[in-house]
C-alpha cells in the first residue's frame, strides 16, 4: 500500500536523441529488438513516461551517447545491448542523485 505522502521514486529512463539513431543502431547488438524507427520508439518511450509519470514517479532521461557508450560497456565487459543501455542508466541516475552536486 502506497502511502500518499511518499517521496516520487526517481526511474532512469534510456533515451536516444534523433541525430544519433542510425549509429547507435549499428552498435547495437540487440538493434533488431527496437522499433524500426526513431518515431516509432519515441512515441513507445514517451508512453512509458507518462505512465511512469501519471503513477507519482519522476522520469530521467539518459541519453545514450554514439560516441561513449562503446568505451563505456568495453571499460564494464559489456555488450553493447539492453542490459548495457539500463545498467548505464542506472549507473547515471545514482550518481546525479546520490554523487556531488555540481
């Protein structure tokens, strides 16, 4: 049961920008799995915003970088697939939420 006081949880959410689509769906291993187009995914994941939204929960976009997101999942042994992509968003909310404020 949730209390109506409570504290909006944070949820990390993976976001791409337009311009970055093509090449971060050639890094993909899992690429085959998204939306055939940045369309198609942004209305998917601006559904799930609100969703996250409408339910008291505050959404953070992390944009998920062509230029490091490889160096990111080499430096972790990871794969550049889904579970990278989240566990980076986790990885950068807790530390906006949790690290130095800057």
């Amino acid at each position: 049961m949730t209390s109506s006081n409570q504290e909006p949880a944070i949820q990390a959410m993976v976001w791409y920008r337009e311009e970055d689509w093509d090449a971060l769906m050639e890094l993909f291993t899992d690429s085959r799995l998204l939306p055939p187009s940045y369309q198609e995914w942004l209305q998917r994941a601006e559904e799930m915003k609100t969703t996250v939204e409408k339910g008291g929960d505050l959404v953070m976009k992390v944009f998920i970088d062509p230029e490091t997101f490889p160096a990111w999942c080499k430096e972790k042994g990871k794969e550049m697939d889904g579970n990278a992509r989240t566990e980076l968003a986790i990885e950068v909310a807790t530390q906006q939420s949790f690290g130095p404020k800057t």
